[in-house]
C-alpha cells in the first residue's frame, strides 16, 4: 500500500464524518432516520457510510510524490481522531445531563 | 453469559495489543526485522478491529437492543448507556480506519529504508500508541456498561 496521502486524508474527512452524524444524528431526527434508512438501525447507517466513505475517498484520492513520513509528524491526524472522541464523549454527557 | 461479546472483546485486545507490539518493537535501536514483525502486527490488529467491529455490532443490534438497554435505562446506573454506550459504539468506528492508516505508513518504504526515517518511526509509535489507549478505553467503557447492566439486574433481583 503506497497510497499513504490518500489514506490519511480518507481517515481524517471519515472521522469528522462519523463526528458530524454521531451529533447531527441526535440533533437532526431527519439525519438519524436518513441513517436509519441506510442500514435498518442508525448504527448500521453509521458504519456503511463512514466505510463506504473511506473506501471511496482512498481510491479517489491520487497518491502524492515522495516520502511523506519523512516531512511531519500526524499531530493533524491525533488533533481529529482524539478531539472526536472528546468531542463525542462530551456531547453524550451533556445530553444526558440535560435529561 | 453471551459468546459474542467475549469474542467482540477479545478481538479488540488482539488489535489494541497488535498496536502495543508495533510500539515496543519500534523503540529505541531497532533493525529490518522490527519494521517487518510491526507490518505484521499491524495487518493482525486491523483485521481483527474490523471483525470486533462486525461482532460487537451484531451483538449490539441484537440481543443489547432488545434485552440489555431497557434494563440498563431502568436500573440505577442509567448513564451506563446514555453516555458509556453511546461513546462507545461511535468512538468505535474510529479505530479501524485509524489502524488502517498506520498499515498503509509501514508499508510506505522498504524496512531497509524506515530504520533510517527517525521521524517516521516516532509518528507511527504515536499513532500506534493512540490505538493501544482507545482500545483499552473500550475495554474500560465494555466494564462499565456491564456493571450497569449487572447492577440493575441486582436491584430486581433484590426487590423480588
């Protein structure tokens, strides 16, 4: 696998992607049932489309010349994956908390 | 006493520790033969995050829909769910295309050529790091949903 660009780009649009319809799904009942829809349970729904999401964008994405490994350090990659999870985890508290 | 969710959690620990392997293998002086267990460790981990991704999910949409939920949100630990759960299964989906992405760097260069890439053997430890500490956050959160669920059950259990 030499597509390492693609990959990384694939991962960070998939993880706001899953972020936005973890959220948008409980603030917009439309997105949730849209979801719904997809899989036969908004999870379902989730999980095909953040896959399909990647799987597409990997091979849409062309590759990039040279060693990118070599250039910088994934603190971009952690800051989204990580501030997801926060993100996340912050929202269902607060949801819950507001009853 | 459900099967799937022992075999959910142990593919989780396989990748979360797969990650583990590829952070211990890449520290300090390191050889060819570190990136080329760590290729290994990264193919094993990935695959099994993508399948405790199937199981967890089918256990999920299943017997925790219809039987566990209701009993957690009537117990006294109802946040099991409403916060543990629903970060759990979200938080989840990262992790596969997280293990993906540390997949495809060590399969950028030649091992000959990584052992010389400094910078790339620390991102990779970093990242593998992130999936060691969110796979056992899982594990943590899976505790926490079961205790929820046990707890309620013990309160029915001890008003009957």
């Amino acid at each position: 696998m030499k597509k390492t660009n693609a990959a990384k780009l694939s991962l960070i649009i998939t993880t706001i992607l899953i972020t936005a319809m973890a959220v948008g799904g409980e603030l917009a009942p439309e997105l949730k049932a849209g979801l719904t829809q997809i899989g036969g349970h908004h999870w379902t729904g989730k999980s095909i489309v953040s896959f399909v999401t990647f799987v597409f964008l990997y091979a849409a994405i062309p590759n990039r010349g040279g060693s990118k490994q070599e250039s910088s350090m994934d603190f971009n990659v952690m800051a989204v994956v990580i501030g997801s999870a926060i993100l996340m985890f912050a929202y269902f508290t607060a949801h819950y908390i507001q009853g | 006493m459900n099967w799937l969710i022992g075999l959910h959690a142990l593919l989780g620990e396989i990748g979360a520790f797969s990650f583990f392997w590829i952070l211990i293998d890449l520290v300090g002086p390191n050889s060819e033969n570190s990136f080329i267990r760590a290729r290994w460790a990264a193919l094993m981990g990935t695959i099994s995050l993508f399948l405790s991704w199937i199981v967890g999910g089918y256990y999920y949409l299943g017997n925790y829909q219809t039987l566990v939920k209701p009993v957690i949100k009537s117990g006294p630990y109802p946040w099991t769910h409403s916060v543990v759960t629903e970060t759990k299964e979200h938080v989840f989906l990262l992790l596969p295309f997280l293990a993906l992405y540390i997949y495809s760097l060590l399969h950028e260069e030649s091992p000959q050529t990584m052992v010389l890439n400094e910078k790339g053997r620390l991102n990779i430890m970093m990242l593998a790091a992130a999936v060691f500490v969110m796979g056992l956050s899982m594990a943590a959160m899976g505790y926490l949903i079961s205790s929820g669920f046990r707890s309620a059950l013990e309160v029915k259990a001890t008003s009957l």
